[in-house]
C-alpha cells in the first residue's frame, strides 16, 4: 500500500493526473462496458425480433430484476470488503469462514428470492402496472429469469471473492464468457426459434449459468490458494464473520434498494401510459448506461486517487482530480448528447424500427441530454465522498436521490403539474443531479479536509 501510495503522489506531482485516472479506470471500464452490453444485448435483439411488445416486456423484467438484485450487491461487495482485509492481515481461516459463510447466506436468499418470484410473478406484474400488450410476454421473460436467480447471486458471490483477494482479471474473462454465450443463444433462441421473450430469459439464464460455473470452477481448482476446501463444514455459517458482513452489508443493500425500488416504483407509472412508454423509457435507460458506465469507472478510480491523496494530507490535489474529472466525463456527455441530437433516428433505430417508438423517441430527447448531463456531474462528487470515507453521507445521497427526490419530483410533475408521463421522465433526470449538488455543497464546505481517516495510522 505504501509502494502504491508513493507512486500515486509522484504521479500527481508530475501533472500526470489524466493519465494517472485514465489508467485506473479502464479495466473498470472495460469489465462495466461488457456488463453493460450483456444488460443491452436482449433489448436490442428483442426489438427488432419481436417489436415494441417485447422491447416493453423486456424493459419491465428488467426493471424488476434489477430490483431484486439489490441482496445480491449489498453482501458481495460487503464480502470483498472484508475478505480483502482479512487477507490483506494474513488471517486466512476468516478468510475461508467468510467465504463459506457468503456462499450459504447468499445463495439461501437467493433461492427465497427467486421461490418468491415465481409464486407472486403475477402479482409484481401488476403492481408494476404491466401494459396488457406486453403482459405474457412479461411473465414469460421474468419466470424464467427467476429460475435463474441461484446462478446471477453465484456470479457475484465468486466475482466478489477473487476481487476481494485481489484478481480482477478473472471476473473479467467470466462476464466475457457471459456475454458472448448471451448474444449467440439471443440469435439462436429469438431469432431463429422464435420464442420471443422465453428465448431472451433462457438465453440470460444459461450464460449466467455458464459464467458462475466456470467462476466456480476456477475457485475450486485453486481453492489451496484460496484456503477454501469446499467441504461441507465450509459452507456452515459463521456468526463471528456474519456480524460485520451485515453491519456493513446493510447499509449497501438500503442504499441499492433506495435507488432500485424508487426507479421501479417511477417506471410502474410510466408503464400505465403504455407499451410504447415503457419500451422509451427501456430505451432511454439503456442508452444513458452507456455513458454511465464510462463515467462509473472515472469515478471510482477517482475515489481511489482522493482516497489516497487524503491519506498523505496531499489535500492540494483533491482540486485538481475533481477538475480532471469533471473534463473527462464532460466530454464523453458532450459527445454522446451530440450524436443524439444529429442522428437521433440512428441512435434510436439501434433498438428498434417500430414508428411510434421513434416518434416518442424524438421528444425524449431533451430528457437524455438532461440524464447525459447528469452523468457527467455525479461521478467526481460522488468520488469525494467516497474517497473521503463518508459513508453516512452517501447513504444520505441515495435516500436523498432514491426515494424523495425523484420520487417526490416525478410524482410532482407527472400528476401535480399534469406532465403525464414525461413528468415521470424530468422527474426521474432532474433527481440525478442530487449528487452533485450535496458534493459540490460538501466539498465548499472543506469539511472533507478535517475528516477523521478511517483506518488509524
């Protein structure tokens, strides 16, 4: 840590910190881009295979199991947090009860989780106000998605184990796996056989499948390394290790769910204008996670740099990463907000030929700049208070951000000022720039200059 910590500050002191964020970043960057286009794959071929019935379909299924992972994040990364203490301290029979005991509790919920999904299927998909159109084709889509549940939580559980020990690469070469076995059975299953949105579900549930198997399988075949025996007394829950993986997974999960459950709960509005409201607002999403993912990997190598710049009292230099970053992730906005303004009908057309969706699509434009922007502007703030280790604060952020802003702003604008449902959509991309705002409000305030280190020198 310290060699790191040194070579960091050199960096920094050459003026280097562009390339210095560029480098942190882009394994982070490249691992999100092939999540991000696994997320996209089902949308894109879906809509050209189906139409707008199955781009709304799979556009509600995913909202919902994206909720559903909220467990799932909260204790993985919970898990690699502390696996990678334990064995950064040389305590490597922790180690190995942490591990056992992530795979037993969260495999458990996962398979409570997705009974619990196939039992009131029906009645999610009411609650999430599923157009009529697009209902079958729902249910079909998150039936099978439940199935698999088991093998989307295994994913996280080994890809947070092998980071927490410190390899990256791996979990890297497994989402590859997922992605290109997701695309081939997509085109197997929804174009040739044409089953519509069972083919889609089957197809994510198998290359999920694929990637934690093999995951699993390079954990087992290096479990010496590991100090895993993967023997039954492993997998017994330890409540010494299970008291701070859920002091620490709590808050990570309130914090996913708050986001999570208010997107859902906006996007259940939206649903109620229609198939073609849901397959925008799908679309919308999908396109904005593009430059997120950018922008996510710029931020949370920021985090690292301000971290560490913290650490050495280099308080200077907290400045010029926020700068840098603020230039980089305003580019990447500026650029993706142009090509959406000169070819919106080629953007759009990437997900779907249907008229009356691209006719929607042109008044959505302004609402995708807006989410362009706030992209831009999240990242560097959010780096601050996380490099700084206020997690308070940022638990505060998502609850701000989550629940009563673009709660509050969507339900103002959609019903109170009668937007209707682009009141849900200015809700949902003004709500965004919370972030910003409590950063920007944090860091004028210099209190992140004075804050207690987290770790005692």
């Amino acid at each position: 840590m310290k060699a790191q910590k040194r070579s960091l500050t050199r960096d920094l002191t050459q003026g280097s910190v562009l390339w210095t964020m560029v480098t942190f970043a882009l394994p982070l960057f490249l691992s999100g881009l092939l999540q991000t286009v696994y997320n996209i794959t089902d949308m894109i071929i879906v809509g050209h295979a189906v139409g707008r019935d199955g781009l709304g379909a799979i556009s509600i299924g995913s909202d919902i199991l994206h909720f559903l992972m909220f467990v799932a994040l909260g204790f993985s990364n919970a898990g690699q947090v502390i696996i990678s203490q334990f064995t950064g301290a040389g305590l490597r029979s922790k180690v190995r009860k942490t591990i056992g005991t992530l795979f037993t509790f969260l495999l458990g919920s996962s398979v409570i989780i997705g009974l619990s999904g196939l039992i009131f299927a029906k009645n999610i998909l009411s609650w999430v106000n599923t157009p009529p159109e697009a209902w079958a084709l729902t249910l079909d889509y998150f039936r099978i998605c439940m199935c698999g549940m088991v093998f989307i939580y295994g994913y996280n559980i080994v890809s947070a184990i092998l980071r927490g020990m410190g390899n990256s690469r791996h979990p890297f070469y497994f989402v590859a796996i997922s992605v290109c076995a997701n695309v081939i059975l997509d085109l197997i299953f929804v174009v040739w056989f044409k089953w519509a949105l069972f083919g889609a579900a089957l197809a994510t549930v198998i290359s999920q499948g694929m990637s934690f198997l093999f995951a699993l399988n390079f954990l087992y075949r290096n479990r010496k390394a590991f100090g895993f025996g993967f023997r039954r007394k492993d997998f017994i829950i330890d409540k010494e290790v299970l008291k701070p993986l859920l002091k620490l997974g709590i808050p990570m999960i309130i914090q996913s769910a708050a986001i999570s459950f208010s997107m859902l709960f906006v996007n259940s509005w939206i649903n109620t204008y229609g198939v073609v409201a849901a397959a925008m607002t799908g679309v919308g999403n999908k396109l904005s996670s593009l430059v997120n993912v950018i922008n996510f990997a710029l931020g949370t190598a920021g985090s690292s740099m301000i971290g560490q710049c913290l650490g050495a009292e280099k308080y200077d230099r907290v400045p010029q990463i926020l700068k840098v970053s603020f230039f980089i992730n305003g580019v990447i906005a500026l650029s993706a907000g142009l090509a959406v303004i000169c070819f919106p009908r080629l953007v759009f057309g990437i997900f779907t030929t249907d008229e009356k969706v691209l006719a929607m699509a042109m008044t959505y434009i302004p609402v995708l700049l807006l989410l362009f922007a706030g992209a831009a502007l999240r990242p560097p703030m959010s780096s601050l208070i996380n490099g700084s280790g206020n997690f308070k604060l940022n638990l505060a952020v998502a609850l701000l951000d989550g629940v009563f802003m673009r709660i509050g702003l969507s339900l103002f604008l959609g019903l109170v000022a009668g937007m209707g449902v682009y009141g849900f959509w200015y809700g949902h991309a003004w709500a965004g720039f919370t972030p910003f705002v409590i950063g920007g409000t944090y860091y004028l305030s210099g209190k992140w200059r004075t804050r207690k280190h987290i770790i005692n020198k």
